[in-house]
C-alpha cells in the first residue's frame, strides 16, 4: 500500500504528479472542511485574470481537486 496515494484526513490535499500517480507531498494541518493551506490555496484558487495568462496544461484532475472544498 503506497500510503501516499491518498489525502490524510486533517492535512492539506495539494497533489503532485500524474493522473493515477499522485502523491501529497504538503503536510500542512488544516481546518476540518478546508482542502488546502494558505499557501496551496492561494495557487488552486487563482482568479480568472491570473489563470487566463498561465494556463495549465491539461489538468483535468486538478479540476475534481478545485471543487473538493
Ligand atoms: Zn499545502
């Protein structure tokens, strides 16, 4: 078991890697209800204006991920 293939309960869901290869490398402790630390929140929930200039590239996972909260 690849204990790393799921968010742990209670810690930031930030993902890294590829679809069926992720990995939660951030260990930060958040509130119950709140997918992600102050940091990675600041990237997943970038404004329209911001996202339109650095696009990335196909991240259809990361948008199952942005609805999470
Ligand atoms: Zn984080």
């Amino acid at each position: 078991m690849d204990k790393l293939s799921l968010p742990r309960p209670g810690c930031c869901k930030w993902a890294e890697g590829d679809s069926g290869n992720y990995t939660f490398p951030c260990n930060v402790r958040v509130e119950a209800g709140v997918s992600y630390c102050a940091d990675h929140a600041a990237i997943v929930y970038i404004p329209p204006e911001e996202r339109r200039r650095s696009r990335p590239n196909g991240g259809g996972m990361n948008l199952s991920f942005r609805r999470a909260a």
